[in-house]
C-alpha cells in the first residue's frame, strides 16, 4: 500500500472528535487571517487595482472627463499614441531624465554617505540637513528653486556673477529647463540615497577591512572589494525605488516648467496629467498612462531579471 493510502487510511480512522477540532481550528485560522488581512485586502482591491483596471478599460473608450457619451474604439487611443510624432520625443525625455536622475543620485548620495560616515564634528546635525530636502513638498521645493534660478534676480545668478559667469537661460532655451529640472531633483533626493547607503556602511564589518588591510590592500581596493559588493543589495533597492520614482515625476515639473517650453521637460507622467486633466482626453489620457504602467512593470522585471543576479546577499 502506498504512503498516501496510508495517510488517507489513518485519516479516515480518525475519530469524529478530532476531525471536529481540526476543522474548527482551520476556520478559526482562515478567521483570524481575514481579521488581520482583509481591511488591507480590501484597501489595496478599492484603491489600487479596481482604478487600474478602469484605467485600462478607459483606454479603450473615446471618452472626454465630464461627458456622458463615451464610444469603445478598442485600441484607438493606443495607436494614435504611437503614431503621434511628439511621443518619441516624450519617451526620450523621460529616458534622459530618468538615467540622469538616477544615476547622478545613486553616485552622488555614495559619495556623500562616505564622507557621512567618518567621525566628524556636528555629524548627526548633518546627516538631519542632508535628509531633510526629501520629505519636503514637491511643489515648495519647486518654487524655492524657481527664485534660485532666475535670471534677473535670482541667487544663482549672484554668485555665477562672482565668477564672471551670465546665468544660462534656465526656463526659456533647451536643455536648460530639462537640466534645472535634474539638478533640483538630485538636490532633493540625494540626502535619502546617502542615509539609505550610509544605513549599508555602517552593517559592513570591521574584521573584512581589517584583514584586507593586513594584506596589503588600498583604501580602494578594499571598498571595490569588500565594501561594494556588501552594498549589493542596498544598490538594488535603490535602484528600483530610484527609476520607479523617476518615472512617475511631476510634482518638480508641473511647479517650475509646466512641462515647457514647447514640451522639452514634458514627461510620460506629465502627458498623463495634461490629456487627462487639462485637456478633458479622459480616454486617450487613460491610454498614456497604461502605456506607463507597462514600462513600469518590464523595468522593474528587467532588473529582478538581470540586476539582482548579481547581488551578493551575503
């Protein structure tokens, strides 16, 4: 007889009881899980994926916010999208911004969680300064940062002064407002990015670079070695929260260029914002922002495919 006849056999010779108690135990069980799990369950099925899938069934619709004729062209809105000429160069700025965001503070917060880092005199008053930026309002920081970079009577335009230096023509030629706009969000974000890594620095362990040391290795020898790797994981996270983040943008980019001038800082998201609301295109605003969430989701596949393969966890 078989191991699973067996079991069945023993099962079934249970008495009453038991098989009584088991039941009640596995309800009590599927209770408390619904207790403790379904207002969450229920929160994420209203909030989150019910307006995700009536995005996409909008996508399909010939459809302007308010009225109430709406018409189902199917993938319509779709194709006029990919046959629009503004739509690659809406996809470049988006790729552009989102490299350099990126890239520029995941560089620029290691450096500044190195220097974080060593005993310094007012180092925890630091570390509240440096952080402080990114739990700031998008849209306060924009503005603060609009004064910053006038060029009549702005605080940049004072100090490049003191160089002999005219200020650029920040809100009105390319690529000036698409590079203020990187520069004010590596300016906020860089201060999460640092505390993140230097989290990653101080977990590393002082025997490795001890006995790295003793045999002989450099300062930068032991970082590429030891001090990278252990910070694998911490660069894959921030990698994805970092490129999720960008790609969704908009509060810098609304308050300082509104998407301007003639479209160079208009992103993905932005479009989303502009056909939907400002427009009336609720349909084909629906469709961009689909066409978002897709490039959202193969990013992020892409790098739990490739990226994390070379993550040391331990």
């Amino acid at each position: 007889m078989s191991s699973h006849a067996l079991l069945s056999a023993a099962q079934s010779a249970a008495p009453p009881g038991r098989r009584a108690a088991r039941r009640k135990k596995l309800w009590r069980n599927i209770g408390v899980f619904a207790l403790l799990a379904g207002p969450n369950l229920a929160i994420l099925l209203i909030f989150t994926y019910r307006p995700m899938f009536l995005s996409f069934y909008y996508s399909m619709l010939n459809w302007n916010i308010g009225s109430d004729f709406a018409q189902f062209i199917g993938f319509g809105n779709y194709v006029e999208w990919f046959n629009d000429p503004e739509s690659a160069r809406i996809l470049g700025t988006t790729l552009l911004y989102t490299i350099a965001t990126v890239a520029g503070g995941m560089a620029l917060g290691l450096a500044l969680a190195l220097a974080l880092n060593r005993k310094l005199f007012g180092r925890g008053i630091v570390r509240t300064i440096t952080f402080a930026p990114y739990v700031l309002s998008g849209i306060a920081v924009g503005f603060l940062w609009m004064y910053i970079f006038n060029p009549n009577i702005g605080l940049l335009r004072t100090v490049l002064g003191w160089f002999g230096i005219s200020s650029p023509p920040w809100f009105t030629q390319e690529p000036w407002p698409l590079i203020m706009i990187i520069i004010v969000t590596l300016w906020k974000h860089v201060g999460y990015v640092a505390l993140i890594y230097l989290a990653g620095l101080q977990s590393v362990p002082q025997d490795l670079r001890d006995a790295a040391a003793l045999d002989g290795a450099g300062t930068l020898r032991v970082f590429r070695g030891i001090v990278l790797p252990l910070l694998g994981p911490i660069t894959f996270f921030l990698l994805i929260t970092l490129t999720l983040s960008a790609l969704q943008s908009f509060d810098l980019i609304r308050s300082m260029t509104n998407g301007g001038p003639l479209g160079s800082t208009k992103t993905l998201m932005y479009q989303v914002y502009v056909e939907g609301f400002q427009i009336g295109r609720g349909g084909y605003g629906s469709a961009v922002a689909t066409i978002l969430f897709v490039i959202l989701l193969a990013v992020t596949a892409i790098q739990m495919k490739f990226v994390e393969r070379r993550v040391h966890y331990q």
